[in-house]
C-alpha cells in the first residue's frame, strides 16, 4: 500500500481533490483509511520548512500556502 503522501499526491495528479487542498478535502477520499489527526500530522511532517527540507530532513512533499492549506511540491 502507498504511503499517505503518495496516495495525495495520486489524488491530486487524477483530479479528484483541488491542486491547492485542505483536511477535508483529503478526507473524502481517504477518510475511511486514515484518521484526520492523522492525515493533518503528515501534512506537517511533510511539508517544506526553512532550507526546503521538512521536519524530518526529508525532501518536502507538500507545500503550506496558508493555515489548513496545502499544495503538492512538484
């Protein structure tokens, strides 16, 4: 099974959730799958911070462009 980001990053790329997308938007999908706080965690955790690494010194998967919303990092 693909990890949480993979399966966003998949929804985004087929059109099924906004290029700029929130919780809820993830939810609908992968709802049954995955909790929100879940969900939200791994939007952190993934995310771009300062030097364009993200928390984990991995490289960012997505992008906040403000509170709750976030885009794919292409």
């Amino acid at each position: 099974m693909p990890s949480l980001p993979d399966q966003i990053a998949d929804l985004c790329q087929r059109g099924q959730i906004p290029a700029q997308f929130r919780v809820c938007d993830i939810r609908k999908h992968l709802g049954e799958t995955y909790a929100e706080s879940y969900i939200r965690r791994a939007l952190v955790l993934y995310s771009e911070k300062s030097g364009d690494y993200t928390y984990r010194w991995n490289k960012p998967r997505f992008r906040k462009i403000r509170h709750g919303l976030y885009e794919i990092v292409v």
